[in-house]
C-alpha cells in the first residue's frame, strides 16, 4: 500500500511540473520577442556584415519585427537564410528560457580577390571557397587577374585538388595554393600585391616594392609552391641588398634549382 502512495505521489509531482511548465511557456510565448543578440567577431577590413546590418536583413525578410512574440520565432528558417548569405561561414541561432535569443555567426576570411574572364569579381577564402563581394565592404587582399576561366559558383579548390580530371582545367586550386602561401608569410604577405594569370599558364607575380615582374609559371602542387617561394626568398635576402630593387627587370622561378635574372636596360 506504501508503494502505491509514493508511485501516486510521484505520478502527480511530475504532472505538476509539466501543468506548470506548459503554463510558464504559454505565459512567455505570449510576451514581445526582444531583440537578437547578434556577435560577429570583428577582423579588421574582413568584417563584411555587422550587426546592424544583419538585423535590417531579418527585418527586411519579415523574420523580425516590432510587435513579434516569442511564439512566431522560427530559428530553423532564420539559420537557414542566415547560412545561405554567401559571406558567412558558420552560423547558430538559439533562444534562452528568458526569451532571450543569439545569432553566432563566424564569416569568412578571404585570401583573394578574383578577376575572371567573364567579368565577374570575387573572393576566395582560407578554406578554398569562392564567395561574393559586397557594394559596402571591401577587403585588403591578394588580387588575381588575367586568363581566369573560374566562376564564383564554380567547384571549390579543395575539390578541383582531389579531382585529377579537373586540376589541367581549373586555376582555382592554383590560385588558391599561392594566395594561402603569401597570405601566410609576413614577408610575401607585404612585397606582393598583385598575380596575373598569362595566356600560357604562367603565373606572374606583381611586388609592390620595384618595377620587375616575378615570372612564377605553375602552382601545380605545394611542393611546387613552396620551392618556388623558397627561391625568392633567398633572392630577396641575399641579392637585393647588393644589386638593389630596380636593377632587374625581370625575375624568373620557373627552373629547377635556380633564379633567371634579367637587368634592365640602361636606357630604362
């Protein structure tokens, strides 16, 4: 009989609690919905949405509005639009027992700035994905320009990487190898500014320190990268010193094991 009571008693405790709960969430369903407390942690020229702006985004879509209750909030959609703003990489949305909501968002971080052929301009960003710039922000970064067939919502570079077929026709993963290497090292990251993309596959390097072109030629591997970057380094620490930034005219990495230099003329 004993054990009967406790079950009893402990059946209607846990209905009490649920009674109670059910009334708490209609009560605060009913109350206005506060605003989103939105983070975007900030990176300098990187910060392509702030907070405003994205708030405005949730106004415009109808997602946010004045007199809205906590019941007409639809996290799932609002997550769903958020993460298909080409900018952002990564986004949470959750709403607190208070009423209270977040918006977490990580954007992306571009390490180039794309020109293509068919007139189109781009970012690519750390990971090897292309995403679209916008009219009121810009981002200090790598620029690529030339024989560019790569369009904005073409395959990523990691995916052109692991696909044999693709890697004689795609730049992306070319440009992606180098713009990652300079963005990395402190002192490519400050000397060049600009690569163009030739007809013939060669990629030429645009320092901003001198009047030279850098003929790099192909980023096919890492490997390749890093050797070629290894040569200029060298070059750099070694034989500017001496010769001096406007002696030559042209500095050539295609080789194997050695830098081709040529001066310039004496009538330039």
């Amino acid at each position: 009989m004993k054990k009967w009571i406790k079950i009893s008693l402990w059946t209607l405790f846990i209905i009490g609690l649920l009674v109670l709960a059910f009334f708490i969430k209609e009560t605060l369903d009913k109350k206005p919905l506060p605003k989103p407390n939105i983070t975007i942690p900030s990176d300098g020229d990187n910060t392509f949405i702030t907070n405003d702006e994205l708030q405005k985004k949730l106004e415009r879509k109808g997602f946010y509005f004045d007199t809205q209750k906590r019941s007409e909030l639809e996290i799932e959609e609002i997550e769903n639009y958020i993460s298909s703003i080409s900018q952002v990489k990564t986004v949470d949305v959750f709403q607190k027992m208070n009423g209270e909501w977040n918006i977490n968002v990580e954007l992306r971080k571009p390490i180039a700035r794309i020109y293509n052929t068919a007139k189109e301009n781009f970012y690519l960003d750390e990971d090897g994905y292309t995403f679209l710039t916008t009219p009121t922000h810009t981002s200090r970064t790598l620029i690529f320009t030339g024989e560019i067939d790569d369009r904005q919502n073409s395959i990523s570079a990691p995916e052109i990487i692991n696909n044999d077929s693709l890697i004689s026709i795609r730049k992306l993963d070319d440009i992606y190898r180098i713009s990652r290497y300079v963005c990395n090292d402190p002192l490519f990251h400050s000397l060049i500014g600009q690569i163009h993309l030739q007809k013939n596959g060669d990629f030429i390097l645009v320092p901003l320190v001198g009047d030279q072109q850098i003929i790099f030629g192909t980023a096919h591997s890492e490997e390749e990268v890093q050797g070629k970057f290894k040569k200029l380094r060298i070059f750099y620490n070694e034989a500017m010193p001496f010769e001096g930034w406007d002696t030559y005219s042209e500095i050539n990495l295609k080789f194997e094991d050695q830098i081709v230099c040529k001066k310039k003329d004496e009538n330039e």
